[in-house]
C-alpha cells in the first residue's frame, strides 16, 4: 500500500493494528484517542540509540586523530597546541552550552514521549515498514543528525579535558585568576552558573529588590549599583532578548572563562 494513498485515520487504524499506537477513550468528551505504545517505540529509540552512537563515535575519531597528529607534528612548540586545544575545546563548550534544553530531554524520564513529538504518525508507520535500512531512514530527520552532533561534542569534550590536563597543568603559585571586572558579565556568570535561578527560589519575598541589594554586597560594587542590578534581573526575566543573556560579547567572554576554570556547563 503506497502511503500517500493512507488518511489519517487509516494510518491511525493500521498504526493500532499493529501495535504502534494504543487507542484510548474519553469518557467525558466521548471520543477516542491515541498513545504511543512505548513498548513499541523503545525498539525505534535503541536502534535510532545505536546508530547515534556508531556516527558520532566515528566522527569524533576522525577529529581525534587530526588533533593527536597535529600535537604530534608539534611537538616542539607547546603554545600551538595549547591553541588547538583551546580552541576545540572553546567551540565544544559552546555547542554543547546551545544544545542543553535538549540533552536535558534527552536525559529525563520523558524521553520516550518527547521522542515521539519529533515524528508524525506517518514517519513511524513507515519506520516499521521501511524498505530501506535504518541508517537511511533516521538520517532525513533533523532530530538525528543533531543528536549526532551532541554525541560528537560530548566524546570531544571528553577526550579535550584529558589532554589539558596533561598540556596546559594549573600551577596554583603561578597561575593567575581571570578577572571578571565587569558587572554585566558577573551577572551573566552567575546566571549560566545557575546560581541566579538558586537564589531567585530562596529568595521569601521580592527576589528582584533583595536579591540585587544581596549580589552587591556579593560582587562587591558600590550600594548605589542595586537598582542597576534589579534592571538586569528583570530584564532577564521579562525581557531576555534585550537582556544581558543574549550579548554576543559575554556570550564569548564565556568561552574564555569555560576553558581558563576547565568548566562544563553540560
């Protein structure tokens, strides 16, 4: 049967048939609806899983090697490769920062519902029907190749944090902090930190006022600045696209601090 030739209904009916959905009814509005049989589902997910996993793995192989032979090539000068591992480690971080709504998806007991929402009805009949390996198939979709690239990243990261440690070791005498001297930047920090979001649910009563007379007694800036900083709370809350969260400039401030205190805001 081609599919175009299938309504809705009739793939529903046939999806039910099978298994794929469940087929549930409301009493109140006496009608019919459907679930995913996550049972069902589980068997897409662990080889749409599988596959992830051998493209990501491969491809961070390949970028691990060109970055081994670069050291290797290298050798005799260690800022050029502090440099490379900076700057992979730096756009990493970056990548995996933008990603993280979905790998907390990804990571939460939802995942098999969530899963769901990236494919329509059609898209899963035809999974269990495919006349085309898997790997074809789960490459058309957007959600695929993303996870691939979050698994990439990830393995990348991995194996970055091993090796500064081993090229770049911190000398507690030596090493010298990097200054956040600006407040706008304080706050982002603190923001990305999560410590902003911690603060806001201690806080018994007007978070915006408190909290601001708190963070300048924190960051240690005059008490004039409070009101200066209830403008930047409120404007993250109520107004993020003009807020200090969306500054390209701090965004790659970010980066600097990331790779200087070997962070991982994952």
């Amino acid at each position: 049967m081609k599919k175009e030739s299938l309504s809705k209904k009739e793939l529903e009916r046939l999806c039910v048939n099978e298994g794929i959905l469940l087929e549930r009814n409301d009493p109140i509005n006496n009608s019919i609806f459907y679930l995913p049989n996550l049972e069902k589902i589980g068997i897409m997910i662990r080889e749409f899983d599988f596959l992830v996993e051998g493209a990501s793995r491969g491809k961070a192989i390949n970028e691990i090697s060109k970055i081994e032979r670069f050291l290797y090539k290298h050798d005799k000068d260690p800022n050029l490769q502090n440099e490379i591992l900076a700057t992979n480690y730096s756009s990493a971080s970056i990548f995996i920062e933008s990603k993280k709504d979905l790998i907390t998806d990804k990571n939460s007991e939802n995942w098999s519902y969530i899963f769901t929402k990236y494919f329509s009805i059609e898209d899963i009949y035809n999974y269990f029907h495919k006349g085309e390996g898997a790997s074809t198939f789960f490459r058309q979709f957007r959600i695929f190749n993303e996870m691939v690239e979050i698994n990439y990243y990830i393995k990348l990261m991995e194996y970055l944090q091993s090796q500064i440690e081993l090229f770049i070791p911190l000398d507690e005498e030596k090493e010298i902090p990097l200054k956040i001297d600006s407040l706008d930047f304080g706050i982002f920090l603190l923001k990305k930190l999560g410590l902003l979001d911690t603060l806001k649910e201690k806080m018994k009563e007007n978070y915006y006022v408190n909290g601001s007379k708190l963070l300048t007694t924190l960051l240690g800036r005059p008490t004039s600045n409070w009101k200066s900083i209830n403008d930047i709370l409120w404007d993250i809350d109520h107004n993020t696209e003009e807020s200090i969260v969306e500054d390209p400039a701090l965004q790659d401030k970010l980066r600097d601090v990331l790779f200087h205190y070997k962070m991982d805001l994952r």
